[in-house]
C-alpha cells in the first residue's frame, strides 16, 4: 500500500520535498525524495468550496490509487486536509523528514524575478499585490503562512511563474496605455513560467544546439500560452498582467476588444465583477462552443455529431495560436524549433495538426505518422523547423529549484 511503502521510507531516514501548486479551486501537491528526486506520491485536492470536493492521490504501485470525498468549504479547510493527509500517510513525524517545501506562485510582480525563501517580508509585499492574481494569490499565501505556522522551522521556497519571463526586451513588457501604470507595475509579465523552464532543461539535455535557437513553446493545456525564446531567453509570451491574455483558453478569453468592457456595461449591465467572471470562467472553448470546455469532448462532438459550434471552437483555438507562431517567427526574424506541451499539446494530434498544416511557407512539415503516435519529433526529415511533443513537468521543476536550495 502507499502508506507502508512511504512509511518504511520515512523509518529509512529518507528526507523528502513537498511541492504545492495552489490554484484557484484546487491544490496539487507531490512528494519527491531529496536523493534521487523521485517521485513518491502526487496528488490533488479539487473544486475547493463545493460540496464534491475531493482528494485523489497515488503512489509509485498504481494499484494504491485513491479518490475520497472530503469537506473543504473554504481554502483554509482544504490546506488543513493536505496537510492532516501527509501526516496520516508519513506518520505523526511527517515534517521531520521533510527538508523543504517548494510552492508554485502565480505572480511575482516587480519585487520577485528568481525562486527565493519564504519569509515575513516577503509575505506582506505579496498581500500588498493581491489585487494582481485575485483567484490566485490568497490561496497561495494562505498555504505558505499555514506551513509557516504549523511547522516553524521548515524551509518554504517560492517559485514565481513570472519569473521566467523577467528578462524580456521593454518592448515586451510595456502595454499601450499611460505610462503612468507601467511605473505602477502594470505591464505585460508572462506565465507558465515553471513549466517553461523545464521545458527549456529538457530541451537543453537533448539538443544544446537547439537549445541556443529560435523556439516557440506551445503550453496547451486547461490555461493556454505561447512563448518565443531566444538564445534560451524569452523574448515574448501571450499572457499579460494577468493570464486571461493571449490565445483562447477552456474558459479563459484570450485577446479581446478592451471596448467590450464598457460596451456590455452599458448595454447589459454588467459591472466589473461580472466582466472578469464572463472572461475567466465563461468564455474560450467552453464559451464559444456552449458545450464544454475540455478539448477530448469538442474533438468528439465535431467527429461523430458534426457539431458547428465545437467546429468553430477548435477552428478558433488553432487560427490564435497560429497567428501568435507567425508573430513570433516575425518577431525572432525566424524559427528553428516548435514545441507542444501540456495536456492538449502532449495528446491531441489533430489539433497540432491543424495548427502546423498552413507552415509551409515557415517550413514546417509534419509527419503524419509520429504526429498520431505522439512522438518527441513530429516534424518529416525535410522540415526546416524541427517540431517537438515534450511533456512539462512543473512538479518535478520545483523539486529540482529546492534542491539547489538545500545543496
């Protein structure tokens, strides 16, 4: 069972590091040993505030895989079960063996560009940028100050998904309005940072050659970005102040006329409140196609039902990003390597497809048989651009920043 195999880890004096990912309605977490950083236990703690929340989790032997219902109102209700959960698995002296825990945090805002040390300092200045990732930041503090209390002597490292995005040219980062809210940090910072820079290692132990190239990495997943890197820096990305920005998403807009906001006021009455919701939580895939926001399911219904709406969904999805590929592609004077990653970019060959099948004039070429297969090159061998399927791994990213930490 996973609790006696990390249980007789735990009496072997194996350390280990915690990493949390705290979203809006959901907390993954998964435990790695400090050694060799494998991973022992991830799991996730999902729809926070609903009567059907639940905490899934597994171990290394799959057969221990487990879903619960559980009772978590509120954030505070879900963190006391993590944590109430770790020491049920790791035994009452869970946290001795536990050398550090590594967070992921949405926003860094001007203060933090590198993962550094939780501490009081940095705790209130990122209660004083709330107001950047309202969905975000408070669950993410509220974890930090938790541990922090419960287990004083633990070591917490922050690492910040914009972060990666720190060293794009100014062109990139200012936004088109009074210069006024650039001083004010308002400005464009990028997301999907952790995943970035592991996405970027993978890419560096595979090929240092392309490594040093023109990229752009397609991040695909429930939250969609793109970002052109440089000679292993990025340069630009899709997401702006906050991750509603770029491409269209499950639920998430993208891009939009900034002119609708004061158009639906007047027209329907809608308020600020109700404009972010619509652009967060009703828009995108799920919002165009008026069926559902997971990719699997508008795949299926344009197939077998011939649905219009999941059709111009998808068509929408791939016409975005393909115009951010050709931005970037301008914007870099060329490209050497394509890559897909996250949950759609990982598994859904049709859509990579669709995307890639108007490149020729960038020379992208795929080949049709690795590209259904899922293979890590998916580009024919007369493509001029190389295209790869890596998958991200922001977990185990996390886990590799702490332990320099702790070296």
């Amino acid at each position: 069972m996973v609790k006696s195999h990390l249980k007789s880890r735990v009496k072997s004096k194996e350390t280990f590091i915690l990493t949390i990912n705290g979203g809006s309605s959901s907390i993954k977490f998964a435990l790695f040993e400090t050694s060799s950083l494998t991973r022992v236990l991830e799991g996730k703690i999902d729809r926070i505030g609903l009567k059907d929340a639940t905490l899934t989790f597994s171990g290394k032997d799959k057969k221990d895989n487990v879903s619960q219902n559980i009772s978590a109102g509120t954030y505070k209700a879900a963190v006391d079960v993590l944590i109430s959960f770790l020491e049920k698995k790791l035994g009452k002296n869970a946290m001795n063996n536990m050398v550090a825990v590594g967070h992921r945090i949405v926003h860094g805002g001007l203060k933090y560009n590198k993962p550094e040390e939780v501490d009081k300092e940095m705790l209130a200045e990122l209660h004083n940028i709330k107001s950047f990732s309202p969905e975000h930041l408070p669950g993410e503090i509220l974890l930090m100050e938790t541990f922090s209390k419960k287990f004083p002597g633990l070591k917490q490292i922050a690492c910040f998904d914009t972060a990666f995005h720190r060293e794009m040219p100014k062109v990139a980062h200012i936004l088109p309005i009074p210069r006024k809210y650039y001083d004010k940090g308002i400005r464009r910072y990028g997301f999907h940072g952790i995943s970035y820079s592991f996405l970027m290692d993978e890419l560096s132990r595979i090929s240092g050659k392309e490594y040093l190239g023109k990229i752009i990495i397609a991040h695909l997943g429930n939250g969609c970005s793109l970002a052109a890197v440089n000679k292993g820096k990025s340069v630009d990305t899709s997401m702006g102040f906050t991750p509603t920005a770029g491409i269209p998403m499950s639920t998430r807009s993208g891009d939009i006329d900034p002119g609708l906001v004061w158009y639906l006021a007047r027209t329907e009455r809608i308020d600020a409140e109700q404009f972010n919701k619509m652009i967060n939580s009703q828009s995108g895939l799920f919002g165009v196609s008026e069926i559902s926001s997971d990719m699997r399911d508008l795949l299926e219904k344009e197939e077998k039902d011939k649905d219009e709406r999941a059709k111009e969904a998808i068509d929408l999805f791939c016409y975005q990003i393909r115009k951010f590929i050709g931005s970037y592609s301008a914007a870099m004077n060329g490209l050497d390597t394509l890559i897909f990653s996250a949950g759609i970019g990982e598994n859904a060959p049709k859509i990579r497809k669709r995307i890639c099948q108007h490149f020729g004039f960038l020379g992208i070429e795929l080949d049709e048989k690795k590209n259904n297969a899922n293979s890590e090159i998916i580009s024919s061998k007369e493509s001029k651009v190389i295209v790869r399927v890596i998958k991200t791994d922001e977990e185990l990213m996390i886990a590799k920043i702490i332990s320099s930490f702790i070296k």
